[in-house]
C-alpha cells in the first residue's frame, strides 16, 4: 500500500494492485474512504463524518495533481 501523503493524520494512498479509474483512499483511525480522481468524487466511506468528508475533498482538491502523478508514476512504471 504505497502512501503518497499523510496531512492531518489523513493518510492518503493506494493499493498496489489497485485498478482504474484512478483514485485514492483516504483512512484515519477506524475510518476510511476511496475517492475518485477524475472526475472528483466520493466513491464510498466508512465511518467518516460529513464535516470530515469535507475536509477530506479539501486536502484531495488540493493535492489533485499530486496523486495523479504518484497514481502515474507507480502504475505506468
């Protein structure tokens, strides 16, 4: 499970078989999502608050590129 980034306890990664389209999940304690990336959406969570939920699409947005090219770099290698 490569992690790309850890930001406020969030630890956003992949699977190393995961599969497309490209997405990240995202977990914190017991709780975890799986986001896609293109377009941004919400494909499940478990255990997440809204308000966390919001958080999370914050941090996504912003890092958007970041694990786009990460996803890029570790499955077109």
């Amino acid at each position: 499970m490569p992690t790309v980034i850890v930001i406020r306890g969030y630890r956003f990664f992949f699977y190393s078989n995961d599969h497309e389209p490209i997405h990240i999940h995202v977990e914190k304690d017991n709780k975890t999502a799986k986001i896609n990336l293109v377009p941004l959406e919400l494909v499940k969570s478990r255990n997440f608050t809204a308000s966390e939920l919001k958080i999370i699409r914050k941090l996504v947005e912003e890092n958007q590129l970041l694990f786009i090219d990460k996803w890029n770099e570790f499955f077109n290698n």
